[in-house]
C-alpha cells in the first residue's frame, strides 16, 4: 500500500514540477463522500467489533481501511482532478518579462 501512495503522490509531483499544477488538495465534498463510504463500509469489519485500538480516531471511529488492497490500487491509480482543488501558476507572457540591466 505504500507503494500505491508513493505512486499516487508522484503523479501530482510530477505535474507539479512539469508546470501544471501549483497547489492540489483534496475537495471537502471528496473528504465527505469518502468518510461516508468507510462509515458505512466499517460495520462489515472486525474493527467494528468493539475492541480499543489506535485504529479508532479521536471520536471512537474506525480509520483503518475497510477494503481491499486491490481497491486500494484501482482508486489511486489516476488521481480524478474533480476531487482536489487544483490551483495552477500563473503562466507569464513573453512580453511581460523584463531584463535587469
């Protein structure tokens, strides 16, 4: 799995150094609709069986990773742009540049 996170991070590194993108950050709506999805998917799990571990976040919720590695895979292989707010830079015309003399 960190290897899939590593590769997920490399994809907006690269747009980043290639001049593409600036700033990327995950949308509130994508955080939301993620959170959802593992709530609903936890009760499917043994971390959902009442045990105390530091798989539970601050508020007694299960933070672990409710599916499979292979699902893991498949959601960050491209990251979807629609879910992160992307800022990119400001793009400089020619014309714009001054030389100091």
């Amino acid at each position: 799995m960190s290897e899939t996170q590593i590769a997920f991070v490399m994809q907006w590194i690269s747009r980043i150094c290639a001049g593409d993108v600036e700033t990327v950050a995950p949308t509130q709506e994508a955080t939301d609709a993620y959170y959802r999805a593992l709530r609903a998917k936890v009760p499917d799990t043994v971390w959902a069986e009442g045990c105390r571990s530091w798989y539970h976040g601050p508020d007694g919720e299960v933070e672990l990773w409710p599916w499979t590695a292979r699902h893991f895979r498949e959601m960050l292989a491209t990251p979807v742009a629609e879910h992160f707010e992307i800022t990119q830079p400001e793009r400089r015309s020619a014309s714009a540049t001054t030389v100091a003399g």
